[in-house]
C-alpha cells in the first residue's frame, strides 16, 4: 500500500455513505442539466427566425454591400427589417445589430456565447491570428495582456504617469499652429498634417520610451525616417486592414489562389514586422545600458511572460490604436466646430469662465460640461469604428426576442446604433445640447456605443476622452476656426472607416 492510499483510506473508511451520496449528487446534476437543456432547446424553437434581407442566390446580399460602407447599407436596412436582421455574404450568415438594447445585450448578457472573433485574411495575418488585445477571443491571453496594457498604458495610473506626454503634445500644436500663422496667415492650414504627427510621438513615447526619428532596418538594408516610420506602422496596416479577400466570403472556394492580394498583405505584414524588430532592437541596446524608461515595451519584457512576437504585436497595437482613433475624432470635432460658430463660441466662452487667463488642462474637463457634450456628439455621428470586428456564436442563443443558431457571425452597427431615431433626436445632425439635458452622468464615457460595452469595452476610453477633450478645448480657445472654401463638402470617408477622405483644412485667427 502507497502512502497516498494508506493516507486516504481512513478517511474513506470513516465515510462509509461518502460514495453513493456523490453518485446521487451527480444524477441528481445530470437530470436538471438534461431538464435545462431540453428547456433551452423547447425555448430556442418557439423563437421566430431573425428577419432576412432578400439578395441573390449563391452570392446574397454581397453585391449590395459594394459601395464598401456597410455600416451606411446596414442602417438603411434597418429602417426597413428593423434592429435586427440576417444577411447572407456568400457562405455565411450574418446576424446584423442596429440598436442599442439589442447590441448591449450581445456585449453583456449574451456574452458568453458569441465572445470569440471572426477576422478576415487579412485581419488574420495582420494581427498574426489574433495576437492582440483587440482581436483575440475573450481567454486567458485576452485577460493577462489586457490586464498588462491597463497597468502600464491605458488604466488610471498608467494616466496619471504619462501625463507629461499628452502636455508636450499640447504644447507642440499650440506653438505649430501659432508659427503657421505668424507665416501663412491666409492660407488654411491642415489640421491632420500637424495633429497625426503628435499623435504619432505620444504613441511612440508610451510604447517605446522615445519619440523615435529614424531607425535602421537591416531587411531593407537602409534608414527610414519617422515619416516612413509612421507609414510602415499605421497608415498601411490600416489600408490593409480594409482590403477584402472575395475568399473570406466563399471558403469553400480558398483553394483558387488570388496571389495579388495575398502577395500585398504578406508585404505589409512582414514591413511591419521588419520594422518594429528594429525599433525593439534599438530599444533593447539602451536597456542593457542600464537606461530605464517608462515604456510598455519595458514593462512587457521585464514580465517574462510572452514570446518575442507576441511583444512585437502588442507594442505595436499599442502604436497603431493611439494613433489613429483619437485623431478622427478630435479632426471631426474642429470640423463640427468650424462648420457651426455658434457652438464654437458657446464653448469658447465656457472654457473663458472656467479657465480665465489660464491655458486649460485635464483638471479643468469636469467643469466644461459643454465641451464634454461636443467630445460625445462627436464620437456619436462619426463613431471611429463603426462597425466592430464581427464576433461568432459558438452555440444556440437568443437576441432581440430571436433564434441565434450556433455558427451565425454578429456584426454589431455602432453607427447604426448611433443614428437610431428611436433613440436619438435628428441623429443627422450634429448637436452636443443633446448631452446637457441631465440624462446622460457627465463622468460616463459610454453615453454612445463608440466604446463598445461588456468586458471589452474599449480600454483606451480614459485616454481618448484625456486627449480629445483638452485638445479640443485648447484649440478653440487659442484659435477661431473657419473652414476653408469648399471644405464643408469634404465628408467622404476611408471605406470601412469614418476617417476624413480629405485632411481637414481650416483658416485659424488666434484669440486676443
């Protein structure tokens, strides 16, 4: 006899019941499991179908779909199928949510059964199947580098240390657009042009320590400079990430090579990657040198926990994210602006009475209530991704009083949801008075479903709100903005995205 039963059998033997009554327990768990499920299903069959837009044999409703705009096509839809509807793209059914109540019951209550990711080809190689906070199913991995961004990036204290980053880029704007002025005081300036560009150097700062000028790259065997940078990391990576693969629509068909494409996405890929080993590298160079910064790379590699490509594809969500999301709301936001002087002025003479004669900074947003107001009208009429990446149900659920089968794709509409006229008064029309009325907490940052909801909810939330909203306030209050000729008709947009087609540019007179 081991020692493991001799310890064990006392035990047993002082318990002589212990083995039929845990044979009962577990029948006893079977039969209500079994009672549960025979329940669910009884359930499941006495829910109607998911309403179903009409398309065309074989294809569905892809040629619909064309115009690459979806979440405008699937808006329209809405107003004739109602919140909730199925669309076939191809092979595959697509659940689409235009609400709300319907999408918040998909994020929350629903969440565990259609939590994981569908990406495309491209989005699957681009972020190296789903190697990212963003993009990965809701597992062990989400939770731990979720938890890793938060601390060291995205969370309330991360904040507070990065705060210096986010007054230099104040700072920069300010004295750019004041010397644009002094030089050109005629023409209009582009906004973007400065804007991305600082955006650009808090991504960098927060993710490798530097606002990072050049870099050597040993695969292309020469230096690129942070223009370039900034091209290789977010400008193409985010044009790929809209490029379509008509096999990602007819899986059965993935054995038809389409080399074109795939010889474009495996390019951008591997520049990226190219480049951010030699950001890493030279990164890595000053750490052994004993110089600490106050980085995410620094803060991943000291965990010992991921494997190099995985610190590779964090960092550079970390770069990608900040980069851009901000940026399309803060430009739609001085276009609002510009385009209505009288919200302009409204807002002006808030920060006024708040401020006085001081510039405005972060601990002056909850008394601006106005300016809060404009930061939410904004995310709500140009949500910056206004259509999630879809999600998958892996088993039978229900939405919307409907039948959900197992291995439908949900789209969730933010846009939609955002220009429902249910819920929102003339949602067309861009109205931050919308969020004075007292119905909304002025500290919420989900007024709109722009940040999702759930357990993944947008994490870079704090951020975005830190950024935009003292950028927006410091701009109106050192400049009044007018739109140059013509610009009210630029409001064309990036594809899938809500990104202005065309740079915002507007004619700046400084305040006295």
């Amino acid at each position: 006899m081991d020692v493991v039963t001799s310890t064990l059998l006392p035990s047993f033997q002082a318990m002589p019941y212990a083995a039929p009554a845990a044979v009962g327990g577990l029948l006893i768990s079977m039969f209500f499991m079994r009672r549960f499920i025979s329940d669910q299903r009884k359930r499941n069959a006495r829910l109607s179908p998911v309403p179903e837009v009409p398309g065309w044999p074989v294809i569905g409703n892809l040629l619909q779909l064309k115009e690459k705009k979806p979440h405008k096509t699937f808006t329209r839809w809405a107003e004739i199928h109602g919140p909730i509807y199925s669309i076939r793209t191809g092979a595959s059914t697509v659940i689409v949510l235009n609400s709300t109540d319907v999408a918040k019951e998909a994020m929350v209550t629903r969440y565990s059964s259609i939590s994981t990711r569908k990406l495309s080809k491209a989005l699957t190689v681009l972020t190296q199947d789903k190697c990212m906070v963003a993009t990965s199913d809701y597992d062990e991995f989400h939770k731990m580098v979720k938890r890793y961004i938060l601390t060291n990036v995205l969370g309330t204290n991360a904040q507070r240390r990065h705060r210096c980053h986010r007054d230099t880029l104040l700072e920069n704007i300010s004295n750019e657009l004041h010397a644009h002025v002094q030089t050109s005081p005629e023409e209009a300036v582009n906004f973007r042009e400065i804007f991305e560009s600082q955006l650009f150097g808090i991504a960098l700062k927060e993710a490798l320590g530097k606002d990072v000028q050049s870099v050597y790259v040993d695969e292309f065997k020469s230096t690129l400079s942070r223009e370039e940078i900034f091209t290789v990391l977010v400008l193409d990576p985010m044009e790929g990430a809209i490029d379509v693969d008509w096999r990602d629509f007819f899986p059965y068909l993935k054995w038809i090579p389409n080399k074109r494409w795939e010889m474009k996405i495996q390019q951008m890929h591997l520049r990226r990657h190219a480049v951010m080993n030699a950001l890493i590298k030279e990164q890595k160079k000053r750490i052994a040198s004993g110089e600490e910064l106050n980085s995410y790379l620094d803060f991943l590699l000291s965990e010992g926990t991921l494997t190099e490509k995985q610190i590779s594809m964090l960092v550079w969500e970390a770069i990608i994210e900040t980069s851009d999301t901000t940026l399309v709301t803060t430009e739609w936001a001085i276009y609002e602006l510009a385009k209505n002087p009288k919200c302009q002025d409204i807002l002006f003479k808030q920060i006024q009475n708040v401020c006085g004669s001081e510039k405005i900074t972060e601990e002056h947003l909850s008394q601006l209530p106005y300016l809060n107001a404009v930061f939410h009208e904004t995310i709500r009429k140009h949500s910056p991704a206004p259509v999630i990446p879809l999600r998958y149900a892996h088993e039978d659920t229900e939405l919307g009083g409907y039948f959900i089968p197992a291995g439908s794709e949900i789209a969730i509409n933010i846009y939609g949801c955002n220009m429902d006229k249910k819920q929102w008064e003339k949602p067309e029309e861009w109205k931050p008075d919308r969020f004075l009325d007292g119905k909304y907490d002025p500290m919420d940052l989900h007024k709109t479903m722009a940040f999702g909801a759930g357990k993944r909810a947008c994490a870079g939330a704090p951020q975005a709100l830190l950024v935009g909203c003292t950028s927006i306030g410091r701009l109106v209050q050192e400049f009044e903005w007018r739109l140059k000729e013509g610009e009210e008709e630029n409001v064309d947009i990036v594809g899938l995205t809500t990104r202005k087609l065309q740079p915002l540019h507007a004619i700046i007179k400084p305040r006295t």
